[in-house]
C-alpha cells in the first residue's frame, strides 16, 4: 500500500469522527486525529487478528498473553476500539 493510500484514510476517517461527533452532539475527549502511522499499525492488528483468532478483542491485549505480547506496545486497547467505533473509514 502507497503512502496516498494512508494518507487518503487518515483524510478520511478524521473528517467521519468530526462528523460523527457534530451528527450525535457528542465529543469523544479520548479521540485524537488518527495519522499514517497509526492507520498502519491499526491495519497490521486486523491483519493479525485475521490469522490468529482469540474469543474477545480484548485477549490480543492481554500482558500475560504470550502468543503476541508487542499489541499492547504497537497499540492501546482503548486506541483500538477508538479507532473502529469512531474513526476508520475502511469499512465505510
């Protein structure tokens, strides 16, 4: 994937929260605009949890879980989630 590819989905999954939270009247204090970097690692979780497959989102964040332990360094939980529910437009 092209660095206009990442660029094109931060563009566009910043630009779905803000309308996100001006449509509901909501503001998320924890969403922060997303970048390239992190659209990449937030891709390379799917792409991880796609191969590996575990009960809850939340088990590919586990400290004592050893089948992945760099997730929680490459990405918090709470980022993830974030990002899925509020932002990212790859499945819009």
């Amino acid at each position: 994937m092209t660095n206009d590819f990442y660029n094109k989905v931060v563009e566009e999954t910043n630009k779905y929260a803000a309308l996100s939270e001006r449509k509901t009247g909501t503001v998320d204090n924890n969403w922060e605009d997303t970048n390239a970097e992190e659209i990449q690692v937030y891709i390379g979780i799917l792409i991880y949890m796609g191969l590996i497959d575990l009960p809850e989102i939340e088990d590919y964040f586990q400290g004592d879980f050893s089948v992945c332990p760099i997730m929680r360094q490459a990405m918090t939980p709470g980022a993830y989630l974030r990002l899925g529910r509020l932002g990212s437009c790859l499945w819009r």
